[in-house]
C-alpha cells in the first residue's frame, strides 16, 4: 500500500504470521517487523504533518543492543504502542487500548506484536490505496456479525 506523499509502503501483515515467524526465526522476525512498523509509522505521519517517530533505527537499537540495559525496549514499546495509537486517532478508528498491550506484554509478550499489527491493518486498509500492480485488501467489515444466508 502507497503512502501517500512518501515513497514508502505500508504492508497489511497477518498478525498470526508475525508471531509465527518470530517463533520460527528466534526472534530475529520480530526485529525487522518492530524497523518496518516504525518506519511505516514515520511515513504516514510525515504524510498527514504528524510526528509518528522520527527514527526507526533508534526504535529497533532499543530492542536490541538495548536489552541488556532492560529499560530501552520497554520505552520503545510504549512508544510504539503511543504511535500505533496515534495512526489510529488521525483516520478516527477506536485505538488499541494501551492496558491490553501491557497486559500481553507482561502475560503473554508474543501475543503483543500481534495486537499491534490487528490496529495498525485497520490503519492500512482504511486509509491506504493499494501500490500500482497490486490487488486491494480484501474489505474488512467492522460489522461482528457474519453475512446473512441469501437462499436456506
């Protein structure tokens, strides 16, 4: 998907593949998803005049070198959380709820990731067109309620 004003792209990731490929990968996966996000982040909000971080490297280098300190990765991830919020809040979805995050984060950290990814894919779909050549997401319907039978 094209940002627009931007010659980067956002990706609609399937939060299950996310922690999937951080499981298979030990780890590593999830280095490269937390630079992508912050880097798709960055863009849409250079695009709309937000600041949506400014820094992608410095996101990831708090993961990793910056465990062994402990405190680094949790800063990135609260900030992160703060931008997946603030992608949300600029196209009027409901944003993901910063105490679900921690909860997942402290409980259950491999679901986080996941969490983040379901909020920032509601960000692409609603705002983004797809890139040239490329097929537009399947809708996605806020509606909980699967289709009516036409003929039963």
């Amino acid at each position: 998907m094209d940002i627009p004003d931007s010659d980067q792209k956002a990706k609609i990731r399937n939060p299950w593949l996310v922690v999937l490929w951080t499981i298979v990968t030990l780890g590593i996966y999830h280095l490269v998803w937390w630079y992508r996000v912050n880097k798709e982040l960055k863009a849409f909000g250079g695009s709309r005049g937000y600041d949506l971080g400014r820094n992608p490297t410095n996101s990831l280098l708090a993961l990793f070198p910056g465990f062994i300190i402990i405190i680094p990765p949790l800063v990135s991830y609260y900030r992160g959380t703060k931008r997946v919020q603030g992608a949300q809040a600029l196209v009027g979805r409901e944003p993901v709820n910063g105490w679900i995050a921690l909860v997942l984060y402290l409980f259950i950290g491999i679901a986080f990731p996941a969490y983040l990814q379901v909020g920032l894919n509601s960000v692409w779909r609603q705002e983004l067109s797809p890139a040239p050549g490329q097929d537009a997401p399947p809708p996605h319907s806020d509606d909980p309620m699967p289709p009516k039978l036409t003929d039963a």
